[in-house]
C-alpha cells in the first residue's frame, strides 16, 4: 500500500532519521518500535505532511508521491491518532465528529456518529463536551472520525498511554476489526506486549536508523535486543555511596499532572544515593522529580524532607525553555544563582562566570546568551549553575544530546561533587546511564513504582522488561 | 544607542535646514489678535459665533488679524495649557487675546499675569467684578436672559405636551441664569399668552456636565435628547453649544414625532435640520469685539466688564445687536405675532420677567411681589426656580 | 545586537512611516515639507515652545519608565491611563488639606509621595486581579482605567466640586504657593525635570544593573523556569505592577501640582497610552525611551501649530506617532521572519 | 422622567445596533483565535469613511460599503502583522487603534459638522401597528433590523455551519486543523478581515444613523474598549455578547433618568458601571473555574464562557 524508501531528514545539523525504509500493507498492522529519540515521531510526521523529508521516496500504491501537508495526506487517505489527540476540547463530541468534514450535516454525521459506535462498541455521547471525555474515549472519537474520513492507513501513537485497560481492549478490537476489513495499520509503541498482541510485523527503530525487522512469530529477546543497546548482561555500578539518613519522603503522593501523573507513589530517598528512575517517557519521572523539586504540588499525599528551594537544583529535560532564561547571558544566569548585592556592576558575578566557562569548558563568552548555546554547554551550565552546598541534585536525561566524553565528564562531576550527605537523582531513557551510575533503580510504568531495586541486584533483561510493562508483579 | 542619537541628530540639522530654506509666513499686520475657542470653530455653535465675529473684525477694524485656535480644552488637547497658548500668540504677535468659555477661567487670570502688555478679553467669566483680574483682562458677554426668555416663550408657545425639555450644560450661574430666563418666558408664554394652568407646565434640565459632548466624561447629549423626547417632551431647548438637540428632533420628526429643538449660540444653527428649528437665540459677538478691540487698538483700553443689550430697535441686526433671536421656518405664524408683541414689551420695559414674586427651587423667596432683580442677582443666580424641575448644584 | 543592524532597523522605520505619512499628506496636496517645518518650529525653535515639548515629556517619560518595569516583567500593563488618575487622585488630596501647618515645600513632596502611593496601590490592583482572580491584566486593567475614570469624574462632580458648580472644569485652583517653583521665562517647574532624570536613571539602574531588575527580566522571560532559581514570578510580577502603577501615579502627580495645578478630568491627558506606543516603539528596550518620548512630545507639542498656520488639523500627529509604531512592529516582524527563515 | 416602555426598549435597541455589530464582528474574529484590539480606532475611522464617502456620494449605501471595506482593510493590516508576521496581536491592535482614531480625525476635519445623509427610519409594513412591539421593534432604520438580524444570524454561522465549526475550531486547536487539511492561517486571516468589516459597519451605523454626522468628537469614542469588554462579559457566545450590548444601552439610558433620583452621583457614573461588572464576571468565572463546588461551577457557567484557548497566539505552522 506504501512503501518508504530510505527516508532521512535533517534538522540543520542533527540527523533525525537516516534512510529509513519500510513497508506498510493492507490488512495488516505494522508496528514499529523504539526507544525515545529512535526518529519514530519524526517518521511519522513525515507520514502525515507535517514536516516534509530530506531525501529518499515515498510509494503510495507504487507510484511516487510527495506530501507537502496534512491535506494531501488526507487526500490519499493517511489519516493518524496522535498521542496527545489533535481534537477541540471545548468543542462537543459531534462537533468534533464535523470539523473539515465535506458533508455538513448534523444530523447525518450524527447518524454515522451512531452507526460506528455502535460497529466498534463504543459508547459516546454527541452532546458531551470532549473535555469531559477520557483520553481512551477521545482516542475512539478521532478513530472513527479517520475511518469516517475514509482513512485507508491509520498510524496510532503509542495509543495505550493513560487508557484504561477495558479501553485497551475496545481499542484492540477496534483495531483487528480495521484490518480485517483492509486498513493498513501502522502502530508506533514502546509496550512489547501491544505488539506481540496486534502486529503482524515489526520494524525496530534506533538513533533514527533501521535497527531490525521481524515477521510474525516474534523473537522478543531479538526485539529487546535491537531495541536497546547490545549491553554487557549486568555491569556493576561504577560508584558506591553508601546510603545514610533520609533525605527526601514520598508518602502516597498522588498528581494528575501529565499523562499518567503519579499514583499513589510512596519511596524514600536516602543521603548517599544515586537513584536512576527509568520507564517510558511520561510514565511518572517527569512529575516525581518536579514533585521533589516543589514545582508541582501533589493533589494528595505528602513529600517531606528537606524543603528549602536552596538544597535542592532541579535540572529539567528542556534545558533551554525549562532550566534556563533565553534572553539573559551566562553570566546573569550565575548572578541569578548565587545571593549577591543589590547592585550588578561588571565586575559582578563575572569571576565565576569565568570559572565555571574553564572548568565547565562551556563554549562562550560571560556575555554570550543562553540560547545561543549547543545543548551540551547548555548542559554544562546548567551543572555548572549548581550552587557547592547543594544537597539533592535532581535531573533528567542528564547526557541527553552529549558526546561520549562530555557524557563521562558530566558523571564524573556529579559524582565528585556529591557529598556523602546528598542525593541525586535522575531520569534518563538510557538504561546503560541508569546501570552505570545509579545505586538504586526506580521503575514507572503509568504513574506507578513498579520496580525498585538496589543496581547491584538488577540486570538489564529485568529492566527492559519492567519498563516495556512486562513485568507487573514486582513490588 | 549611538546611532540612535546620531539620527536625531541628523535629523534636527536636516529642520534647520528646511528651516532657512522656508519663506517666512503671512504679511504683518498692525494688530493681531488671538482667539482661543473652547470647541471646534466650525460647531454651528458657540465657538462657531465667535470665529465668524473674529474674521468679521479683518474687515471692520482694518490692520487687525485673526490667529485663532480651536478645541481648547484638556479632553481635545491634552497636556495642553491656556497659558501655553497664549505664549504661542503672544510669540506670533498677538496684542490682544480672546478666550471664549467660562472653563478657561484660571489660565487666563494667570496667562494675563504672565503678559501684563498684553490684552485679555474673558468672555462670560466676571473676574473683573469680583476684582480678581489684572487691569489688562476684562469680561465680556451678552444679555442672552432676553435670548433665551424668547426661546422659553417659542417653545412653549409651539408645545402640545406642555413639556419642555432643557439641554443643560455643567451648572454654573451662567447656566443656571440662562435656564431660569428660559423658563420665565416659557411661563409668561403659558400662563399669560395661553392662559393656561402654570402648574401644567413641565419645564426640566437634564446636565450633561461641559459645554459639548466629551465622551465618557460627560453625559451624551444625543441620548439626554432622545430620552427627553421619550418621554412626551416637545421641545427641547438647547444650552449646550453643540447642535445634538436639533439633530436630534430633525431625526425624531422623521419618523413621525411632532418635535421641535431650539438650538443656541450660532445664528445659522438652524441649518442642521430646518424643520425641527423653532428658531435660535444666539451671540452676535461683532459690537462687543469692536468696541473692545477697537479701543486696545487706539490706546483706549480700560478694564472693562460689558454685559451687552440686544439692540432693541432691531435684535437681529448683526452691526448693533449683540443677543438676537432668529425665528427658524417651522414656527407658527400665531407664534410669530405673539412673539413680536413680546419682544416689543421686553424692549420697552413694560415687562421685566425678573420681577417677584418669585420662588427658588426650594422654595425660599428669590424676589419678594413687584421687586425686580438687579444684575448682581441675576448674574449671580443661586439656584433654579420654583417650577423647574432639576439639579440646581 | 548589531550596532549597524539596529541602524537599519531605525532607518527602516522612519522611512516606512515617514514616507507614508507624505504619501498621504501628498494626495492630500499638503506639502509634507512645510508640515515638518511647522513642527519644528513649533517645538524646538523657541526656548517656550521647547518647554511646552518639556511639559509633555516628563509624564510621558515617567509613564514610560513605569511601563518599561512591567514589559519586563512581561506584562501587558494598559491600565496606566487609570494609574495616571489615581495619582493624580492622591496628589490633590494631600494639596487640598487645609491647615496642615506644612511648608508647601514638603506638602508638594508629600503629594508627589502621595501620587506615586496611589498609583502604586491601583497597579497592585490590577496586579491582584491577575494573580489572585484570575482577570488577564489586560482587560482588568482597561476595565480599572474606566473605574478611575468615574473615581475623578465624582470627585469633580461631587465632594470636590467648585462652591455652586458642577463643571467638568475641575476643581478649585490650589493657593498659589503650592504651585511648584517655575523661574521667570519657564514654564516647567525645573524640580520636575530634575525628578523624571533621577527616575529615569534609577529606571535603567534598577532594570539593567540591579540584582532586582535581573529578577525581573527572568521571572518576565521564562517564569517557569525562573521559580528554579529561586524567583517568585508572581510576587515579582507584582511588584513591577506597583512600581509601574507608582510611576505613572507619580505622573499624575506632576500633573496636578505643576500643570493645571487642580484636577482635572481629562488628567492623564492620554499620556498612558502614548507611553504603551512610546515602550513598544523603543521595542521594550530602556536607552531609546527618553529620545522616542522627546520625539513624540516634540510631536504632540508642534501639532498646535499646524492648525494655526497651517489649518491642518492637530490630529496629523497622532497619525505620524501611529505610522512610527506600526512600520516599527511591521520591521521587527519582517527582520523576526528572516531570521526565523535561516 | 415618565418612560414610555416601547420608545425605551426603541431607543435602547438603536443606541445598542452599532455596539452588536462591533461586538458580534469581534466576536467572530476572536473565535477564530484573534485579538483585534484596534475596534476604538477602527470604529472612528469607518464612521469617518461611511459619512464621508456617504456625503460626497449622496449614498448612504455606498458609505456603509466604504466604511465595511475601511473596517477590513484595518483587519488586513492586523492579519498581515498580527497573525502572518506574528508580532504581538495586542501590541499591532493597539498601535492600530491609536493610527486609526488619528487618521479618522485627520482625514475627516474638512467634513467635521457638515449635513450628510442619514438612514431614514423604515417601519415595517403591518408589524410596525402591533401596539406596544410595533413602536419598540418595527419602526427603526436599517442598521437596527441589520443588528438584529445579526443576532441570531452570527449564532447560526457560528454553531450550525461548517465554516463556522472550523471558525470555532481554529481558535481551539489550530494544529489540530492543519492536521485535518484546513489552513488555520487563512481562516484566521479571513475572519479577522470579516470581524473587521464588521466594526467598520459599526461606525458608519454611528454616523448615518445613530448619530449621523461627523465631528471631533464624533461621540462614538470609546465605544470600541466596551465592545471588547462585552466580548468577554458574553462569554464569547454572539448571543449573550449581544445581550451585554443591550443591557449597556440600558444602563446607559437609565443614567439619563438616574439622574433624578439621585442627584449626588453623577450620571456619568453609570457609564463606567459596566466595567467593574466586566471584572467582577471575570472574578467569578476564575473561581468558578477553580472550585470544585459542581453548585457554584454550573451556575457560573450559565453567564460565562472561556476564551478560546489559542486567543491572542501566534500559530506557526510546523
């Protein structure tokens, strides 16, 4: 039905994906998989017009097209459920049902509105408004608004993140039902077990590049395999620390933040640790460490510890938009950080400032604004914006967009600053930082601690599991 | 920020130059003087009657030259000071100065303190009586009672509701006066002509607090008209100097409404919508400005405070006659007799409408039976009388 | 940026919006040529004429100076007409107590403290709105300009008016030796322009050098991401609202004691929003607001010639102020859209 | 004053027509996500145009269709600015609306106080001798029955067409049009032009009919702030905006005849009253947005309404 053939984009220098080729048929579900980062969101942007590719071709029914937009997309037929559903909250569920549609006709549409809930068994009310929808019943409404459309390939965003199991369900059959009747399907996942239940094929995804491909029976050791890197089977942490007093207290901590928010997380972090949190993105990480930090507050529940904003640095994934002020240079950032007089003179703040740019080898000048800095020296900053006295460091993807000895060097800075009475702790998608750096692992899988475990005591088969939701029974 | 100054630099050397390059304006003239108007000069009002009088002037006092600026008031121009202007003036030349409203009171006390070798005419202010003013500012205003006691005596000539509505300005004793002479000649007209009940005479002013609309500060004059009418009122005098009330009126016999308005100040005010207009007592400022500016311009300025008759023997002569009345085309011939006879009576003397027994509003003895009112007590009005309906404060 | 970007920038503008006011006046058949030379002449070609310019650049410069506090702090404050107000609210106030025993000299200061009090305590209100009910301040503060609007009007109408009036006029003059000081052959109090400098330079001091000013700036640009360092936006937030209320309030308060020296309705006299397209103009930045306030006070002071000599309306003004800012934000967007372009 | 019901509910609805067109025309440009912010100037400058063009043209008509083009182009210049360049909606509406009420003063002085046409009153046939409704509904000029049939005509479009749904839908989630093939840019360009023709007609309604005549002041100014204000007031929703219109034309009125009664507020008093209402609904629909009391929530959301989540945003297209 379509076919990729070595696909690439660039964003100005970074390559997002690099000849990426795949095939999609009728009456079948293809999955592709990946961890964070792989270029799955990029691919199908490409897919559905949004952004346009840097190279390669693209076959519909084996004649070479391009997609300049989502209307052209729509015009051949590609229609696509986002993660996060594109649709008008405030709209209601039939006036969603309407918009862009060529027939406009309440009272037909609704009609074709009844007729699909009742094929696929779902249950919505046209009047309601979708905003009181669950994110599962606003997943069907978009799903039979693209088969309305006369979508003749459906690709689906990670599609069961924040349903509710029976949902799932409804949805899978949904699904099945889709292709037996000659949809093409494409499924963007990161839970083996969806995969294993719907697709007929698969294709593994890494750092923007093909990374495997397999047809049904599925060999899951394989998947996990190239999903993730080829690891040693259990590597010892590289540091000890030597867990002491409590530092930080989760009692029940409840939130509705986000996509799967926290529920009902209790843990202790102790001074001396180095606690990795891993799980897919947006299971829990996010809305713990912001937790920690005092940022979100939790809807129940209770964090004690240490509260004083000046103990605890937070540095948050979105370095530039979320950690950092875009229009104020370095050096600013460093006033900003450090208690100083009330006047700023240019003498002020810029011994530091220059400090940290040699040691941090931050590439810039005192003057230079923030956002004209590469992700790694924003990185660098930020690290480097971390007041000495400070007691719980919390942050993540830590090494997200460095080099392997930036990386190193990072670790090596956390480490050597970490007093015996202070904590880090930090997310990272990467399994190989978690294993390396971390003490302890904590494992979110929809909001949850599903797994917490000394690193020592884990190994990375474990993990890959725990995080893919695999492996339920833990804790 | 360089650059910036670099700029402004630049182009300030650039208005010099444009500057020498320019030829110098206007032909001397022996006597400018300036004219500041509250309102626009083309308001077929107030302001209207003063710039047509000061153009006048080119022609009557040969040597004299009109340097005028309207809208003067801090809702128009803002920041913008009296005495500002008249330094302006006074730099063009100007010998003598005009302001033409009440409201410019205070700068020109203080812009005359500024110039003592200037002249200053105020008009309708009494700084001269009170014996604030400096000898080179006097006062100057018409005897508009008799203006207005012709329009109170059309309009409720020309009534069938018996209702007469007042477009009232803000509240001072100038306007409190002018209503009150209004309503006089309405009752003269209803008890006396009419004969009939005084009592059945409603007579109400609604203010809407300066002399023209100045949205959002003051009440809209378009709305107070067209709730008066309403509510049963037929005529609707105008005090304010703008032309609202008529426009109004045209608008409202339009559709079908037997109204009329009396505008004020402007002797072709009538224009706006000739059917609706009664007529318009209005200012003839031409005698007052030739005197006043004649006499600075041969060194025989006084101070002075002339409060100006109508010329009896023909009010609507624009030489002679300071207040006039000009009948619009919608009034009655009936009316029209009755009013020459009135007329006649008010310039021989036989009637004088400020004689007792009258009552203010609230009831105390303005003018005890057959006294009549001195020009302090008129000027200087306290309140509204008895029979008016409306704020007197 | 650039010193030689920023030069075109400014080229670009006063040549977008110049030539496209003389396209108008052109059509129109006025020369564009004698308009500018009448307002020169009218603004800055006599030392009186220049202190009307003066007169006008000092509100508008405190206005200004208050905005460019809660720009940064990345609020859109339009309610400094209603600030104006109420400072000049809180000045008459205190110059209406009688018998205080006070030199004038202190009760004029008192006063002016007074004005940038109660301009203060109405930026604090919008301010509240926003943080605590939740009002954008935009509308809270329009609707606020148009509360104060009414406060003056009943004052004027009401507990202050003239003995046996109700006039729009204002209220009573205030005695004579609480005007403030203006020499011989001036006509701007010499204090007040001494104050609006010392503001202005406390102004870029506090924005471009202080530690509070830095505060601001980061709780304006990224609030989010301000709470990290240990910055409460909404507390800064408000107080840059009452540090932008005072300022205008205080305004207001040069208004009342050395302009018209009583209140008047029309106090603010527009000043707040010429000052909104004053900041915008100076694209939010503090160097260029006292040399783009002297501009548009040299506009809005020349603008009385045009009627006179002319018999062009004053309104032209307006209109060339209006073009600047426009060609301004149409330059900013095009350069933005270039960059974005790259 | 003794009231006539009819001829107040009459004067009512025509010193309201205007302020229903400029709101409904705002309305639909800030459902689409927009913020025009210049409706004060944009008002003037249409009344200028209209009575200017109307004059000179003998021609009502061809005035209201000068000043409706006025009002767009205005729009235009905020589309071309605001929405496509995408400089700050509010910092483009507010220079603009400063240019135009300059402009319209400037261009408009030579016809300041000049006699020009009017819109004569057109009572309709048979309706207008119903006692009671006929004096109060049937007996206006055009631009009334125009403001009336706006009403519900702007609901209509809004809620029961397909334009109106991507209208609606473009102020919600503009990527979420894009991704069903709809240009958000174009739909917002084209009701910020609508909604701007819109206001333009407002003005002219004020100088050829409601106070025909043009002038420095034209006694329209600061109409434009309250049609923004009662856009808010309405919840966004055309027939509660208008609603808010007439309820301001009475508070308006009733000012006029307050002032008999009480004498110690001045009546300009009740021209402001609308504000601090505004603010107090916006107080309300804050806490009734935030409590969890289901009481207190629903019977907030019977007067007000949200915003459009994309008003006043920039949409950049991936």
């Amino acid at each position: 039905m379509i076919e990729l053939a070595d696909i690439s984009k660039n964003f100005g220098k970074v390559q997002a994906l690099h000849k990426v080729s795949l095939k999609v048929h009728n009456s079948s579900i293809h999955g592709i998989i990946g961890e964070n980062g792989a270029g799955k969101s990029t691919l199908m942007k490409i897919l559905t017009g949004f952004i346009s590719k840097s190279g390669g071709d693209f076959f519909f029914h084996s004649e070479s097209i391009d997609l300049h937009s989502p209307k052209d997309a729509r015009k051949i037929g590609i229609g696509m459920l986002y993660q996060e559903p594109l649709d008008f909250p405030q709209l209601s569920v039939l006036d969603n049902f309407m918009v862009g549609t060529a027939d406009f006709s309440p009272v037909n549409q609704r009609a074709a509105l009844s007729r699909l809930c009742t094929n696929f068994g779902f249950n919505l009310n046209p009047e309601s408004k979708v905003e009181e929808l669950t994110v599962g019943e606003r997943q069907q409404l978009e799903l039979m608004r693209l088969i309305r459309d006369g979508a003749k390939i459906l690709i689906l965003d990670e599609p069961t993140s924040g349903i509710s199991e029976k949902q799932q369900e409804l949805l899978f059959g949904a699904l099945r039902r889709l292709r037996n009747d000659g949809v093409a399907i494409l499924l963007v996942s990161h839970k083996l077990e969806e995969i294993e239940l719907l697709c007929d094929e698969v294709t593994v995804l890494r750092h923007g590049k093909m990374a495997g491909y397999q047809k049904r029976p599925f060999d899951r050791e394989e998947m996990l395999h190239t999903m993730f890197d080829t690891l040693p089977v259990s590597q010892p942490p590289a540091v000890k620390h030597i867990a002491g007093d409590p530092l930080l207290n989760f009692h029940k901590v409840t939130s509705h933040v986000g996509r799967s928010g926290l529920n009902s997380v209790s843990t202790t972090i102790r001074s001396g640790e180095v606690v990795g949190l891993a799980g897919v993105d947006g299971s829990g990480q996010s809305v713990f460490l912001r937790s920690a930090f005092g940022l979100l507050q939790p809807e129940s529940g209770r964090i004690s510890g240490c509260r004083e904003v000046t103990t605890r640095a937070f540095i948050p994934a979105d370095r530039l938009t979320e950690g950092l002020i875009p229009g104020l240079t370095i050096r600013e950032h460093h006033i900003l950080s450090k208690k100083s007089g009330p006047i700023i003179t240019s003498k002020s703040g810029l011994e530091k400032t220059r400090d940290a740019i040699k040691t941090y080898s931050i590439r810039g000048t005192s003057e230079t604004e923030v956002e004209n800095l590469s992700g790694g020296n924003l990185q660098r900053l930020l690290l480097s914006l971390i007041p000495a006295d400070i007691q719980l460091i919390l942050m993540e993807s830590p090494t997200r967009g460095l080099d392997v000895q930036s990386a190193a060097w990072t670790w090596k800075h956390l480490h050597a600053r970490l007093k015996a009475e202070g904590a880090i702790i930090f997310a990272s998608p990467d399994f190989e930082e978690i294993m390396e750096q971390s003490t302890r692992i904590l494992v979110f899988y929809n909001g949850s601690i599903t797994l917490d475990t000394p690193t020592k005591a884990t190994n990375y088969q474990q993990l890959s599991r725990a995080v893919t939701g695999e492996d339920n029974q833990q804790q | 920020m360089k650059s910036l100054i670099f700029l402004f630099q630049s182009l300030v050397i650039l208005c010099f130059l444009m500057f020498s390059l320019s030829s110098s304006f206007g032909a001397e003239s022996t006597y400018p003087f300036g004219l500041l108007m509250v309102g626009p000069a083309n308001d077929h009002g107030w302001s209207q009657a003063h710039f047509e009088a000061g153009q006048e002037m080119e022609k009557v006092l040969p040597g004299t030259k009109m340097i005028y600026i309207d809208k003067v008031n801090p809702a128009d121009r803002p920041g913008i000071t009296v005495p500002m202007l008249v330094d302006d003036l006074v730099s063009k030349g100007a010998k003598l100065i005009i302001g033409n409203s009440d409201d410019m009171k205070d700068g020109m006390r203080e812009a005359a303190m500024t110039h003592p070798d200037i002249k200053f005419i105020h008009i309708s202010g009494d700084d001269v009586v009170t014996g604030k003013a400096g000898v080179n500012l006097s006062n100057l205003m018409g005897r508009m009672e008799y203006g207005k006691m012709m329009a109170g005596f059309t309009a409720a000539m020309s009534s069938k509701t018996g209702k007469i509505g007042y477009l009232g300005p803000l509240i001072n004793a100038e306007t409190r006066r002018l209503t009150a002479a209004a309503y006089l000649g309405a009752r003269y007209a209803w008890t006396k002509i009419r004969k009939k009940d005084a009592a059945d005479l409603k007579f109400k002013v609604s203010w809407i607090g300066f002399w023209f609309n100045i949205p959002g500060v003051t009440s809209d004059p378009t709305l107070v008209t067209n709730s008066f009418i309403n509510s049963g009122y037929d005529v609707i005098i105008s005090g304010i100097d703008t032309t609202e009330a008529l426009v109004v009126a045209g608008q409202k016999r339009k559709e079908g409404k037997n109204v009329w308005a009396i505008p004020y100040d402007y002797v072709g005010a009538c224009t706006t919508a000739p059917k609706a207009c009664l007529g318009v007592p209005y200012f003839n400022w031409i005698p007052g400005y030739t005197q006043m500016i004649g006499n600075a311009m041969s060194g025989k300025w006084k101070q002075e405070f002339l409060w100006l008759d109508p010329d009896w023997k023909s009010i609507n002569n624009m030489k002679t006659s300071s207040v006039g009345f000009k009948a619009g085309d919608s009034l009655g011939e009936k009316v029209k007799e009755g009013l020459a006879d009135f007329q006649a009576s008010l310039a021989d003397g036989s009637l004088n409408l400020f004689t007792g027994p009258l009552n203010f509003q609230d009831g105390t003895v303005f003018l005890k039976d057959k006294i009549t009112a001195t020009d302090d007590q008129i000027w200087n009005l306290p309140q509204l009388l008895e029979g008016m309906e409306g704020a007197s404060k | 940026m650039s010193i030689i970007l920023q030069m075109r920038r400014i080229v670009m503008i006063s040549v977008l919006a110049l030539s496209a006011v003389s396209l108008l006046l052109m059509l129109l058949g006025i020369s564009p040529l004698t308009i500018g030379i009448t307002l020169a002449k009218g603004s800055i070609f006599s030392w009186l004429k220049f202190n009307h310019v003066l007169s006008v650049w000092i509100p508008l410069l405190l206005c200004s100076c208050g905005l460019l506090f809660t720009f940064r702090a990345g609020l859109w404050n339009i309610g400094v007409e209603g600030q104006v107000i109420c400072g000049a609210i809180g000045a008459t106030l205190v110059l209406r107590l009688d018998n205080t025993g006070l030199p004038p000299a202190a009760l004029l200061s008192l006063a002016l403290f007074s004005s940038f009090l109660a301009g203060g305590l109405w930026g604090a209100s919008a301010g509240l709105l926003k943080t605590r009910g939740g009002v954008n301040e935009i509308f809270g503060g329009l609707g606020l300009n148009f509360v104060a609007q009414g406060a003056v009007l009943w004052l004027i109408l009401g507990p202050w008016k003239r003995a046996g009036m109700a006039s729009m006029s204002g209220t009573d003059l205030f005695p004579r030796e609480l005007w403030m000081w203006v020499p011989q052959g001036w006509r701007v109090a010499p204090a007040a322009i001494v104050l609006v400098i010392i503001i202005f330079l406390l102004t870029s001091l506090i924005l471009n050098a202080s530690q509070f000013g830095l505060k601001i700036k980061a709780a304006g640009f990224n609030p989010q991401a301000s709470r990290l360092f240990g910055i409460r936006p909404n507390l800064i937030c408000f107080m840059a609202m009452i540090i932008g209320g005072g300022l205008a309030g205080l305004a207001g308060g040069v208004q009342v004691s050395c302009v018209y020296h009583r209140l008047i309705p029309s106090i603010s006299s527009g000043y707040g929003y010429l000052a909104l397209l004053v900041v915008m103009l100076a694209g939010y930045k503090v160097a260029p607001v006292p040399i783009i306030c002297l501009l548009f006070a040299c506009l809005a002071a020349g603008s009385i010639q045009l009627p006179i000599t002319l018999q062009v309306d004053s309104s032209l003004s307006g209109v060339i102020q209006g073009a600047l800012v426009l060609s301004g934000l149409l330059v900013y967007g095009l350069q933005q859209g270039k960059r974005r372009g790259h | 004053m003794e009231v006539s019901i009819p001829s107040l509910i009459a004067a009512i609805l025509v010193m309201a027509a205007p302020l229903v067109l400029a709101a409904l025309g705002e309305t639909l440009t800030e459902k689409a996500g927009v913020v025009n912010l210049s409706l004060d100037g944009t008002i003037l400058l249409g009344a200028m145009s209209g009575f200017l063009v109307a004059s000179e043209s003998q021609s009502a008509l061809l005035g209201f269709i000068a000043a409706a083009s006025t009002g767009a182009s205005v729009g235009a210049v905020l589309a071309v600015i605001g929405v496509r360049l995408g400089q700050s909606q509010v910092a483009v509406g507010f220079a603009l609306t400063f240019l135009c009420r300059d402009l319209a003063y400037f261009l408009g002085n030579p016809y300041a106080r000049q006699q020009g046409p009017q819109l004569e009153t057109l009572p309709i046939p048979i309706l207008s001798n119903i006692p009671f409704l006929g004096e109060a509904f049937f007996s206006h000029s055009i631009v009334v029955y125009v403001s009336l049939l706006a009403i519900p005509g702007c609901y209509y479009f809004l809620y029961h067409t397909r334009q109106g749904l991507i209208l609606r839908s473009v102020g919600e989630n503009p990527d979420g049009c894009w991704a069903r093939g709809i240009n958000p840019l174009k739909v917002q360009v084209l009701y910020t032009v609508i909604g701007g023709g819109m206001v333009g007609l407002a003005g002219a309604a004020f100088s050829l009919a409601v106070k025909p005549g043009w002038g420095h002041p034209q006694g329209c100014e600061g109409i434009g702030w309250i049609a923004l204000a009662l856009v808010i007031f309405g919840g966004w929703n055309p027939v509660r905006v208008a609603a808010g219109a007439y309820f301001f034309g009475m508070l308006q009125l009733l000012g006029i005849y307050f002032q008999d009664y009480f004498t110690t507020i001045p009546p300009q008093i009740f021209q402001v009253a609308p504000f601090p209402l505004m603010i107090f609904a916006l107080i309300l629909i804050n806490l009734g947005h935030k409590s969890r009391n289901k009481k207190l929530t629903g019977w907030i959301e019977l007067f007000s309404g949200r915003p459009p989540k994309w008003l006043g945003k920039t949409y950049k297209p991936a």
